[in-house]
C-alpha cells in the first residue's frame, strides 16, 4: 500500500497537481453535477436542438458547433470523482443529472425528428451507428485528456468547457441519433448503433477519469478534510442530500465502497462492451480486406476509364455488379471470381454488362423502329370508311324519329362530310343534327366532322277508287 502511495504521489508530482487547489476543483465538478442548474439545462437543450437539426442536414460544421456547447461531459466526469474518491453523494447526484440529461436529449430530439416532415437518414447518422473498438479507444483518451486538464485547476480548459475534448468524443450527437431513430419510426438499427456508441464513451470517460482521479490522490486524507467539510457545507442546503440524509443511505453518503469493488464495476461495463464492439471491429475488417480484393480484381477486368458502375453488395456471399464500355472474356472474369475468393473466403457473384456504343445503340433504334405500313389502295380507303360509318350510323341513328335513306361520305381539306338522307314526317331538330354529329366525331375519332342532313316527307297516301252509283233507267 505503501509503494501503492508513493506511486500516486509520483504521478501527482509529475503533472504538477497543487494540493491546495483540490478542494477547489472538487467544488467545481460537484456544481457541474447539479441536477437544478438552469444554465446546464439551457445548455443541454441548446446542444440537443442544434445536434438534431445538423445530423438532419448533414452538416458537420453544425453537428461540431452542438458538441462545443454540449455539457454532458460535467456530470460524467463528476461520475469518475465520485468513484475514485469513494462520494456516494456526487455518485448519485451525477447518475441523476445523467439519467434526466439522455432521456431528454432524447425525447426532444425525438420531437424535433417527428415535426420535420423528411426523416431519411443522413451519413451523419449513419456515421454513428456501427461503433467498434476504434471508438472505445478515442473514448478513453479523450476521457485522461479531459480529466488531466481538470486535475490541474482547469488550466488549459474547464470542466464543461474542454473543446477539443468534446470534438473528439462526441457525447450529444450519439444521443441526438437514438432520439433520430425513436421520432422516425423507431428505427431500431439505429437506436441500437448510436445507444451502444454513447454507452461506449459514457463508459469509457468515466472509467478514464476515475484512473486520474485517483493516481492524482484526489481522496488523500489531507485534501479530503477540506474537500468533505465544504462539500457537505454546500449539500446541506440541496433537496436532494436533506432526502438521503433520512434514509439509511445516511451514513454512507461520504463512502461508495471498497475500491476492488469499484474497479471490478468498470471493469465488467467495459468487458460487456467489448464483445460488440469487437466483433463490430473484425466485421469492418472483413469489409475493408473484401473491398480491397474485389478492386484489385476488378483492375485485373477494366481500367478505372472503362467503368460505368460499379455496385458492391458485402454479406455472406459477395455480389459485385459491373457496367463496362468493353466487353470481357468469361475466363477472366471466372479468374476474377477465384482471386477474390481466395482473399476472402466468400463465395463471390461476378456479373459484367457492356455499355452499348453509338453505332450499337443506332443499330438498336432501327431495329426497334416500326416498319413503314405500304400505302392502301383508293377501292381499300373507300370500303374501309364506309364499313365504319354504317356500322357508327347503325349504332347512333335515331330509328324512332325516321328512316336512314342512304348517306354519302365527302372528304375535305378542313373537314369531313356526311350527307344524310333520311324519310319522317317532320324534319330533325337543330339539336338532334348536333347531338348525332358528336356521337359520329366519337364513334369514328374525327374531330373536324359536319352532318348534311336531307329531310324527305314521306308519300301521301293513295285515294280509294270512285264508286258510280247506279240510276234506274225507264224506260221511255
């Protein structure tokens, strides 16, 4: 324990760590933990509004801008003092103002998300969700980086304020991405993506400042005196500390533990997140190693001049679609196929089409080009229209109000003509001829069409015989 000590003390005195500024930094991260800072919620709604609208634009100007202003890294850090000094206040106090700070980034995210009337994902919020052991990585450095700064009396940045920090690890716009996914129809692909990548530096940053915390002797008996007299001074006046001073979390809110068992705690969160995020890690692997077989395979086929398209499809079995100028050989491209499964190991479908040329797509055109009808002969033109317009006077001639005598058809420069004659005791009204020409213009498709109609009154009917009378005639 000793050698535990002058080790601790070593690496305090290296980084140039003041005692005396001690109780000063813990005040520091214990306000940036207050779950009823009005300024920190200003902010957090602020970071989440601009994180949604900027992931939603594919902007990462905008998207930078909401992690500068985003404070979640406050509580977080607060979460690894409390574990390296063994707080259990500003352990809970932490975990509140970080449970109440995702859920909601989240549901106004989540809103912002529904009101927008376009929800397609972006490659900003793609981005986010396949996170992998990359990830975790930035997010431990830029958790030492965060800390170390605050160790040191916030010379080179603040607690809340650390803006290349908050680039790197990028806590809002993860949350900003689950809430994407929640307001556009709960997406879970998503959800899952961003939620795992936010729990990766959730984790990560205050498994990283719990580390500094405690190497920099953050819980050494001559600072803590200080530290706990003027904590407790503070809390004393916060709702918060006067409802767990009357339970029996009372006589433990200055001591979170024994510390193998705080350090067994991050330690089995970071070995439940590194299963996923390194198999998410192997899978991008495979996915890089494939897509550098399949180039070089394809250079074997085309020069980079040569291709139209090209379309990658990496699963259990790789589907490559080509669209060339050329025309390649089938053992070339079988070759092709062997080469990439050797480098892979996947099963692999090669499929090259050639782009037609000028000359073959003109060849094309005037294969497809209907043939030119031979001109009909006058006798054919002749029968042809007066089989349609008996068989369209058949359909629409008013038979009640006469009889079709016969018709002849008149061909016009402007129009088409029909002569009708027809017997009735009266002659068809103007609007009968309209009406009976519009059915004609639709039976036979002629727009430019007039109806001659010819009334013949029908024959008087024929006198009866004269009847002689007969005389009697005397005789004289």
């Amino acid at each position: 324990m000793a050698g535990d000590t002058s080790l601790r003390h070593r690496f305090e005195t290296l980084l140039g760590i003041d005692a005396a500024v001690k109780p000063e930094v813990y005040r520091r991260i214990d306000e940036s933990a207050a779950v009823n800072d009005l300024n920190y919620w200003l902010e957090l709604v602020l970071s989440a509004a601009i994180a949604t609208l900027g992931l939603v634009l594919d902007s990462p100007a905008v998207v930078i801008g909401a992690m500068l202003l985003s404070p979640l890294m406050g509580p977080i850090i607060a979460a690894g003092l409390a574990l390296a000094t063994a707080d259990l206040y500003l352990g809970i106090k932490s975990a509140l103002n970080l449970a109440a700070s995702i859920a909601g980034a989240i549901l106004l995210s989540a809103l912002i998300v529904w009101l927008i009337p376009f929800r397609a994902p972006t490659s900003e919020i793609l981005a986010r969700t396949h996170p992998n052991l990359l990830d975790l990585g930035v997010a431990i450095f830029s958790g030492l980086a965060g800390s170390l700064i605050v160790c040191r009396g916030g010379r080179g940045g603040g607690v809340t304020a650390l803006p290349g920090v908050a680039i790197a690890v990028a806590l809002m716009p993860p949350l900003c991405t689950v809430g994407f996914g929640v307001g556009s129809g709960f997406q879970w692909p998503i959800i899952s993506g961003a939620g795992l990548l936010f729990l990766t530096n959730l984790t990560a940053i205050t498994a990283a400042a719990f580390a500094v915390f405690y190497l920099a002797r953050m819980d050494a008996p001559e600072a803590r005196g200080a530290i706990d007299a003027a904590i407790r001074a503070r809390a004393a006046g916060e709702r918060l500390y006067l409802l767990l001073a009357n339970t029996r979390l009372a006589r433990s809110l200055g001591d979170i533990g024994q510390l193998r068992w705080r350090i067994t705690m991050l330690g089995v969160l970071l070995a439940v997140l590194f299963v996923p995020l390194r198999d998410s890690l192997l899978q991008l692997r495979d996915e890089t190693l494939a897509r550098t077989a399949i180039r070089e395979a394809v250079r074997t086929l085309a020069s980079p001049d040569e291709i139209v398209s090209e379309q990658i499809d990496i699963g259990e079995r790789i589907r490559v679609r080509l669209v060339l100028t050329g025309g390649v050989a089938e053992d070339r491209i079988a070759e092709a196929e062997r080469q990439i499964l050797r480098r892979t190991g996947k099963e692999v479908d090669l499929l090259v089409r050639k782009v037609a040329g000028e000359e073959e797509l003109a060849a094309i055109r005037q294969s497809l080009r209907p043939a030119t009808p031979a001109p009909l002969a006058l006798e054919s033109l002749r029968a042809e229209a007066s089989a349609r317009l008996a068989r369209a006077l058949n359909d629409v001639w008013p038979a009640a109000q006469g009889q079709l005598l016969d018709y002849e058809l008149g061909l016009h420069p402007e129009e088409v003509r029909v002569r009708l004659r027809y017997e009735a005791p009266e002659a068809l009204p103007a609007a009968a001829v309209e009406i009976l020409e519009r059915a004609l213009r639709l039976r036979l498709g002629v727009e430019q069409l007039r109806i001659i109609a010819e009334h013949v009154p029908p024959p008087a009917p024929a006198a009866p015989p004269a009847i002689r009378s007969r005389r009697s005639v005397r005789a004289q």
